[in-house]
C-alpha cells in the first residue's frame, strides 16, 4: 500500500503562473496546484470528473456557461465531460481530484 508525502514529491511547472504536485492511483489522481494571481487554466473538457477544494486564495469558473466563484473552504464539483475553465482572483492553492481516470505511468 503505497504512502505519499508531499514535500518528496517534484513539483512540476505546468506555465510561469501554475505548478503542481501529482499523485497518481490506479482509478484517481490527487493534485496540488499553485496558481499566480491572475493565472488562466484555459476553457477544456475531459472524461473525468473533478473535484476542486480552494485551500487558499480564490478561483473564477466558467462552468458550462455559468460563472462560479469559489473561495477558501469551497469545493467545486465539474461533471465528466463539461467544459470549463478558470482564472485565479488570488495567489491560490487548491486540492484536485480527478476520477476514474486510466493511469499511464510517467
């Protein structure tokens, strides 16, 4: 049974303005993310759905046309294969959580 630790797992830079930490199961991923004030993750879709607990700071969706905000404490649920996109409103940190995703080893 595998045991995690997030300060030995690499942190990878996605753009200048988001990185992240990845943990990756058989069916899930677990992600930390570290956007920049002003950070853009730009309007896609996957097959997975997604779970997004703000832990700190603040993220603007657009979410299947609808605009949502969520703040510190908040988790937002996006359904499998709804579009959506997102523009941090602060330095923010969030916890995501992808599934069921087919995992390939990096």
């Amino acid at each position: 049974m595998p045991l995690y630790r997030w300060d030995e797992i690499a942190l990878e830079k996605v753009t200048e303005m988001v990185s992240r930490k990845v943990v990756r199961g058989e069916r899930e991923v677990l992600t930390q993310v570290y956007l920049k004030k002003g950070a853009l993750v730009p309007l896609h879709a996957h097959d997975e759905e997604q779970m997004t607990y703000v832990l700190q700071g603040a993220l603007q969706f657009l979410v299947g046309g609808e605009d949502v905000r969520v703040e510190e404490g908040e988790v937002l649920h996006i359904p499998s294969g709804v579009a959506h996109q997102a523009v941090a409103l602060d330095d923010t940190f969030v916890l995501g959580v992808f599934s069921p995703v087919n995992v390939k080893p990096s």
